[in-house]
C-alpha cells in the first residue's frame, strides 16, 4: 500500500528547533549539540528505525540536563518503530495505554509546587507519558493497517471464488448445450441434415459466447483488478438469449418476468446464473421436455421458480456442484434456495434472492 508520507529532514529540524526558540530548552553550546544530534537522527527515520530511536531516546535523556524540550522527538522516533513493526497477534494497545495512564498519574500526583520530586524526575515522568502515548499511536495505526491489508487479502480471495463460480456456471452450461446438439446431430445427419445443420449452428453459437465469458473471467484473474471489463455481466434482459438456446437443445421453455425492473445488479447476475444452471440441468437430464421459468420480483426480494415436465427419476440432478452452486448464490443474497422431484414428474427449483430497496 503506497501512502503519503511526511518529510523527515523539516519535521526534524522543526522538533529540534522549536525547543530553543520558545526557551523550554537553553540554547547552550551542549544543549544545541545534543539537539542537533537528535535531529539529524530523526532525518534518517525511516531507513533505520531502531537505531535512530536508540540515538535519540540518548540525547532525549541527556537533554532532561538542560530540560524537556527533546522529549517531543523521542515519542516521535518511538512512533516510527512502533507504526513501521508488523502488528503482533494481540494487539499491545491496552498494554501500552496502561503504562501510559499510570505515568501521567504519579506525574498528576506529585503534588503542589515546592513539595514534589525534583524537575528533573517530573521531566521523566512526562517523557514516560509520552513515549506511551507515541508507542499506543503507533500500535494502533500498525494494527489497522495490517486489518486493512486482511481485508484486502480477504476481498481478493472472495472475487476468485466468485469467478471460480461464474466459470463453473458458464462451462457447465455451455458445455451441456453443445453435448446435446452435438449428439442430436450425430443423430439426424443422414436422414435429417438440415436438422444437424441447425444443432451445429447452436453449438457454434453457445461456444462462441462462452469463450467470450470465458476469456472476460480469465483477464480479470491474470490482472489482478476483480474487474470485468471485456464484457458486461449478464442481466435478467439477457434472460430471452439463454432461454432460446434452451429451446434449441430440445426444452419447449416459457418466460416470464415480472415486477422485475429496479433489482440491483448483483441480484440480477446471482438469478440469471442460478436460471442458467436449472435449464443446464433440464437440457441434460430431461429433454425434450417442456420447461416454464417465472421470475417475479417484490419490494426487497427476486423470486425464481424453474419448473420441468421431464421423467420422473430425477435423482441425478443432485449430483455434482450444479445445486451447491445455485444454493450458494441465493444464500449469498440472504435468500432461500429448494430444488427436488415433482410429485407428479419432473422437477422443480426455487429460489430467492432478497435486496435493499433503492426507494
């Protein structure tokens, strides 16, 4: 992650400086010696945290001689090596937040002017207080990026499932149809070529368009941007296209879509896939068959029910990741998901995908 970093030299010089120029520290010949010395370590940060903390916590501690004023820098330094080490398995914020408390306290606690401990020991304890305070900042913004960098880890790794998906759908989809057409043709080449002519057009169809997907996906997996830009995501208008290839595997499909107009992107991808892999399974296991897909849409949720007519023993459509699929996809989109035998032959899938109204 590439993020904005302030300049080292002019932060350095300016903690240095500002001590002298508004008397908190005396401008000495030794006390500008050992704030020039923390300065030129502060320039050099962050190409060697710990030993600029190590020089500068020195002239820190050299500086209470003279005064408090270096004790800005060495929280500053500590900062540094807190926020740039890996964040560790249990965050060390309440750790160092008590530490810090209880300096602050016994520095709150020395009692009135005259009765407390030396200047000097106060300087300590103030310089304790905020090297606590510059060690919990430091911890704390160190733990949220490394939760920033999880989350990314985790978003990448959740697109690839989500292509890993699509990819399943779109081959077993297209795959299915051309094994269909593919053996009609063999079928009716000799007694019915215009027959096997209008099979091999559809799988010349189907398999021009999943390569096409197929290729999409791919881009966006060797790029790395979780962005399919190559072509647009299949929507419910694309719904008419897929139940045509249906039709021309041998499934007498009927559509129909209603009250479907204002459903959010993902929930129309999540449907047309889920829509895709029933008619997959119809054209494979069922055909000729007649087939009704009924897409209705409420308020908050998208119904999809697919329903065939096909033979009754229909148990080998729960095999394989067609059904894990579509039932992953509904429950991504807090919705329901039931698929079985018909009582009376055939079978069914239903589901529901529900969504955050825009109105």
């Amino acid at each position: 992650m590439n993020r904005p970093r302030p300049p080292d030299a002019p932060i350095a010089v300016v903690l240095a400086a500002l001590p002298h120029v508004f008397g908190v520290q005396p401008a000495a010949p030794a006390a500008l010696v050992v704030s020039a010395v923390a300065a030129l370590a502060l320039a050099v940060r962050r190409m060697a945290p710990l030993p600029t903390l190590a020089m500068v916590i020195t002239a820190a501690g050299a500086g209470l001689a003279f005064g408090p004023g270096l004790l800005p820098a060495a929280a500053y330094a500590l900062y540094t090596v807190a926020a740039e080490r890996p964040a560790p398995r249990r965050p060390a914020i309440r750790r160092a937040g008590a530490v810090t408390a209880a300096g602050a306290i016994v520095l709150l606690l020395g009692g009135p002017a005259g009765s407390g401990p030396p200047p000097i020991v106060s300087w300590a304890l103030l310089g304790a207080a905020l090297l606590g305070v510059a060690w919990t900042t430091g911890r704390a913004v160190a733990e949220r990026r490394a939760a920033t960098l999880r989350d990314l880890d985790r978003a990448r790794l959740d697109e690839r499932l989500r292509i890993a998906r699509e990819m399943h759908d779109v081959v077993t989809h297209g795959m299915g149809l051309i094994a269909v057409q593919a053996g009609t043709a063999n079928h009716v080449a000799a007694d019915r070529p215009e027959e096997a002519a209008r099979a091999l057009a559809v799988i010349e169809e189907v398999s021009r368009r999943s390569l096409t997907e197929l290729r999409t996906m791919l881009g966006v997996l060797r790029d790395g941007t979780g962005e399919a830009g190559l072509t647009p995501s299949p929507r419910l208008t694309d719904l008419p296209a897929l139940v045509a290839s249906a039709r021309a595997a041998g499934v007498e499909a009927e559509l129909t879509v209603r009250d479907a107009a204002d459903v959010p992107e993902g929930v129309e991808l999540a449907a047309y896939r889920i829509v895709q892999e029933a008619l997959s399974n119809v054209a494979r296991h069922a055909a000729p068959t007649r087939c009704t897909i009924l897409v209705e849409g409420t308020a908050n949720s998208l119904s999809l029910d697919v329903s065939d007519e096909g033979p009754a023993k229909t148990s080998t459509r729960g095999n394989g990741y067609g059904l894990i699929g579509m039932r992953e996809r509904a429950l991504t989109h807090n919705g329901t998901f039931t698929a079985g035998p018909r009582p009376d032959g055939g079978f069914t899938v239903h589901a529901t995908l529900a969504f955050q109204s825009a109105h």
